[in-house]
C-alpha cells in the first residue's frame, strides 16, 4: 500500500516542478496585488481539486486504468512542446504577460492544461492503488498545492526585479522553458516504465 507520506511527497514534487500554472502566478506576482495573486492560487487550486475528484471516479473504470500512463504519457509530450514553444519566444510581450484575466478564467485553464490532467491522473491512480478516500487525497493537494504556489509567487516578485531588462527577461524565461522540458521528460520515461511493465 502506498503511503500517505509518499502520495505527498509525490503531489509536492509535481506542484513544485515547472508547468503553465506556477508561471501564471509567477508572472501575475511581479506585477498584481496580493489579493489578486490569492484568487489566482484559490482557481487552480479548486480547479485542480475538482480534476482529482472526476479522475479518482474514473479509476473505478479498468479501461481508463490501463489507459491512464498513455494519457500521462501524451501530457508529458504537451509539456515539452509548450517548454519549446516557450524558448522560441522568450522575451515577447506575449510570452511576458499572462493572457489569462481572472480566477474564471485560469479556472477553465485547468481543465485544458496538461500538467493538471498529468497531476490529478497520478494523485487518482496512487489514490486507487493506496485506499485513501477521495476527500483526503483532494485535502493534501490543497495545502501542498497552495503552498508551493505561494513560493512560485514570491519567487516571480524576486526575479522580476532583477530582470528588468529584455535580455535578462529572455534568459529567465528560455531557463524556466528548459526546467519545464526537463519536467515533462522525466514524466515521459517514468510513464513509459509504467506502460513497459503492464
């Protein structure tokens, strides 16, 4: 049975790592109040919350099951193509802002972004193999997930004042897009061990 402790430490590795959401909220920290930086971390937590919950009731399903490291597998390939995509335009004024405006919208964000599918897919699958209930899984998702955050947000207020140019903008930006690729590559072959064994 997999630990309480594990399945935390495995949702924290995956909140902490690079993906869309902790650079929404870095981004939006350098530049919008405190109150707006909490809603923005209250919409992907929620929404997060609400993934967990729908893919934890799939697991039930042996087909999804056996599908799920395939799934898992094509996030990851999203991840690297959005990290790529992310090189080539750093430092644009579109790659600088967030286009999302709102806690709705980096709401519906959640459910079209593939490292939130990757991280509810994961918390579901150690759910179903461990026992816990739904409730509390969702529970620890919520206090590691806020909090890593939180971290990322004060991370975006450092780094904003000491890139304050264009090319130390477009090296932060090309050094998060190479962290995200090294993210997704090693869900890829932790995935692919997974698809090997079954």
């Amino acid at each position: 049975m997999t630990s309480i402790i594990a399945i935390a430490l495995m949702i924290a590795i995956a909140a902490i790592t690079p993906g869309p959401n902790n650079f929404i909220v870095m981004t939006q920290a350098s530049a919008a109040k405190p109150a707006a930086i909490a809603g923005s971390v209250g919409a992907i937590v929620i929404g997060g919350a609400a993934m967990i919950a729908l893919a934890t009731s799939l697991t039930s399903f042996p087909l999804v099951e056996h599908a799920a490291p395939w799934l898992t597998l094509a996030g990851a390939a999203l991840l690297a193509l959005l990290a790529i995509q992310q090189a080539f335009h750093a430092g644009s004024p579109q790659q600088s802002g967030s286009a999302l405006k709102g806690p709705l919208a980096l709401l519906a964000f959640q459910w079209v972004n593939p490292k939130a599918w990757i991280m509810a897919t994961l918390i579901a699958s150690a759910g179903a193999a461990s026992g816990y209930p739904s409730p509390m899984l969702v529970a620890i998702f919520a206090i590691i997930s806020a909090t890593c955050l939180t971290i990322w947000a004060f991370g975006g207020r450092v780094i904003s004042a000491w890139a304050n140019t264009s090319d130390r903008r477009k090296w932060v930006e090309r050094g998060l897009a190479a962290a995200l690729f090294v993210t997704a590559a090693q869900i890829a072959f932790s995935q692919l061990g997974d698809i090997g064994r079954q």
